[in-house]
C-alpha cells in the first residue's frame, strides 16, 4: 500500500491509521449519500404522478411518509446488524476462552 502514504520516508503507525480512518469515512459519507438519493429517488418515484412546480400536500405527505418509512427500517437493519455482530464476538470470545484452557 505505498501509493497510498508514498515512497518518500515512513510514515508512523497513527499516520496509516488516521489516513485509513479517513478514509473509511469518507466511504460511510458517499456510501450514505447514495443511499438517501436512492431513497428520495424512490419516493418522488411513488409518491409524485405528475411533476409541477409545486408538490400538492398528499404528494408531500405521501414523501414524508415514505422516508419516514425508510429511515425506520434503516434503524431496525443497523441495531439488528449490530446485535448479532455483538453477539458474534462475545461467542467467538467465549470459544476462545476455551480453546485457551
């Protein structure tokens, strides 16, 4: 990985870390950018027939409820995602507690 900190003298650990840390959010920054426009392209999709200047208020309803609806199953993925992770390493804990004994 020289191309990403160059070939002119090391760079120390916390270097590699902070620049791999940026990066990873950087990531999470245009990963989450895409998904809202998948989202909002979605509902405009579902929720507007006839595009105008102005939205009529079901359209808006209609598009409030339907990122709503997204944002919410969002919530559930990401903490159910997170619980099973956590579950995960507290078993691979435990098993190499074992193995250790």
């Amino acid at each position: 990985m020289s191309f990403l900190w160059g070939s002119k003298g090391a760079k120390s650990a916390a270097d590699k870390e902070s620049s791999l840390q940026k990066m990873r959010a950087d990531y999470a920054n245009v990963a989450a950018q895409e998904m809202f426009q998948k989202i909002t392209d979605r509902c405009f999709d579902l929720c507007v027939s006839r595009p105008g200047k102005k939205l009529d208020a079901v359209e808006l309803n209609c598009l409030s409820r339907c990122h709503d609806r997204y944002a919410d199953t969002m919530n559930v993925v990401a903490m159910t995602i997170a619980a099973r992770s956590e579950r995960l390493s507290k078993k691979a804990a435990e098993e190499e507690k074992k193995t250790a004994k």
